[in-house]
C-alpha cells in the first residue's frame, strides 16, 4: 500500500511538472491603489486575494509612495505626482517578476497614474490596463463636504482659490488634477501634470506619449454609473465638461445639471489624437465598461474584467 500511494504520489508529481512546464504562469499584475488607501490596507489585501482565486499562481506588485502605510496613505493626499510616478517607475524597473511585462489597474487616481507611467516610462512594458473610476479629464469639483462639516468647508474653498497657486500645483495631489472649464487658460499654463500626460499644450506635446499609450494591448476604462465622487464621473471615459473651445460641440450633447458633457470621441485630445487614443480606440482596443453603483463600488464587475483582461499570455 505505501509503495502505491508512493508510485502514485510520484506521478502526480511528475505530471505536475509537465504541466508546469507546459502551461506559462500568469502574466503578473500591478495594482495602484486609490486617494484615502494604502498600497497594504486591508480592502487592498482582499482584492489581491481575490484576483489569486481567479489567476492562481498569479504574482502581484501593490505600487508604494511609502512602506509605512500611514505615510503611503498620505502620499495619495500630499506630494508631487510626476515625483510619484517617477519613484513608481524606478520601483517596477527593479521588481525581477515584472521584466517581461505586466497588466496593471488602478484605482481612482491610481488609474492616470498608471497612465503617466505608460506614456513616460512603459519600462518594463505595460500590456493590458484598467482603470476604476479614473479622473482621466480631470476632476472640475473638489468633492463636496458634508453639510456641517464646516473644516472641510472651509479647506475645500481654500483649495479651489488657490488651486493653481504654485503650493497647490507642487503639493496638493488632488489639484494636479483640477481641470477647471471656467479657468482653462490658467490651468493650461499652471498644471503640469494633467495638461502633460494629455498632451494638452501644443508647444510642449511628446510623440513619445502617444506612441507608448497606443502600444498597449488593451485599455479598459470603467465609469461608475452612479459615480458622485468624481465630478464629472465621465471623466472616467475620457469625457469632461465643456470648456470655451468646446462649445460647438457642447450644444449637441446631454446636459447635467447646467453643464454640457463631451464625450471622449469629441474631445480635441482624441479627434487630433494627441496621446494615442484615438489610435487604439479605432484599433478596437479601447473598451468602454461601466459598473453600477458610486464611486468604487467593485462588488458585481471586478471579476469579469480581471477574468477577461488580467493574467493571459
Ligand atoms: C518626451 O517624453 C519622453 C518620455 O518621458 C522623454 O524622455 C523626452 O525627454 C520627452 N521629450 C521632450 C521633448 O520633452
């Protein structure tokens, strides 16, 4: 009997082997979280066990400003984004499992930083990326405060007065991606990090962007349909709120509230193809999804898309 159990024990042992051989494991992934999280919280930890059920064996990258989990959770508030991005880039260059390239996603604002690592580094290559609720136009609010949370009230005017001081454009995260309608020209002039990765300004746009974001395999833009966080939630599609130069096209579209969406297929970045998307979408490798629910509510939609777009070969 021992003997059996041995000889049987050694052939699926063997057959294992083969079949390790044979089949390559998954293609590893790299997840940035979102503004208010951690790169190790524990809504991170579950997410990345999850996706292991689904891929196992898979190797997974949580991206980090900081070890300390307090001062990562910080970094999502308070720093430079190019400075960030550039700290990320240096981290994936030295992660040995990600060499022969990965699938990313990112969350909220993880998700056009993701982004700003494909358009300025893509070293080692990105091949699929989703994003959850990005901001890829920008945010044209700060989110509102509760009613009598009056120290909110009052931080959050401050931040919109002077969101395109040079403080806010170096230090305060969330103003790196202030894409005020009424305000353009001084946030073209002023931000330097969303008006770059869009390639907004003419005299300054990198070719490099555009050939790197085109070279992805996949992107996956997820829009939360009920989304009241990120303002306007079509931001998450590459849509935005109509700025002066896009009032021939705002009359057409649906109105929300007083404001006129453009939808991304109008936007100028993406009719003059600016960053590659226009490219990649007329590829067929764009894919516009949506999940119900506000902002980041994952529950019913993470699973298809880490089944269809994580992890393959
Ligand atoms: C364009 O972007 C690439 C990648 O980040 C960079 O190496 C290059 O210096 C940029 N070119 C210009 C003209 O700024």
């Amino acid at each position: 009997m021992l003997s059996l159990a041995l000889i049987i024990a050694t052939a699926v042992a063997f057959h294992s082997l083969v079949y390790a051989a044979v089949v390559p494991s998954p293609r590893p992934l790299v997840i940035w979280h979102g503004l208010g999280d951690s790169h190790s919280s524990p809504g991170m930890v579950e997410f990345g066990d999850m996706i292991k059920e689904v891929h196992p064996g898979i190797f997974i990258h949580s991206v980090y400003i900081d070890k300390d989990l307090d001062a990562d959770r910080k970094a999502g508030f308070y720093g430079n984004v190019d400075e960030q991005v550039a700290l990320v880039a240096e981290q994936l260059s030295s992660i040995p499992e990600l060499q022969e390239g990965f699938d990313a996603i990112g969350f909220s604002q993880g998700g056009q930083f993701l982004r700003a690592y494909v358009e300025r580094y893509n070293s080692p290559k990105m091949h699929n990326l989703i994003t959850f609720g990005s901001q890829h136009m920008g945010i044209s609010d700060i989110p509102l405060c509760a009613r009598f949370d009056f120290l909110c009230q009052v931080a959050r005017r401050a931040t919109k007065a002077a969101v395109y001081g040079d403080w806010a454009q170096q230090n305060l995260i969330q103003a790196q991606y202030f894409r005020n309608p009424s305000a353009y020209p001084t946030y073209l002039r002023a931000n330097h990090f969303l008006a770059s990765i869009n390639n907004e300004r003419p005299e300054e746009r990198n070719v490099t962007y555009a050939h790197n974001l085109a070279s992805l395999n996949k992107l996956v833009l997820v829009v939360f349909t009920e989304d009241r966080t990120v303002v306007p939630k079509e931001s998450s599609w590459f849509g935005s709120e109509a700025i002066p130069d896009d009032m021939q096209f705002a009359v057409q579209q649906p109105f929300v509230g007083d404001k006129a969406i453009i939808p991304m297929r109008l936007q100028p970045l993406y009719t003059e193809d600016w960053i590659g998307l226009r490219k990649l979408d007329e590829r067929g490798d764009v894919v516009l999804e949506s999940c119900q629910g506000e902002h980041m509510q994952l529950g019913g939609c993470w699973e298809r898309l880490v089944r269809s777009f994580v992890g393959h070969n």
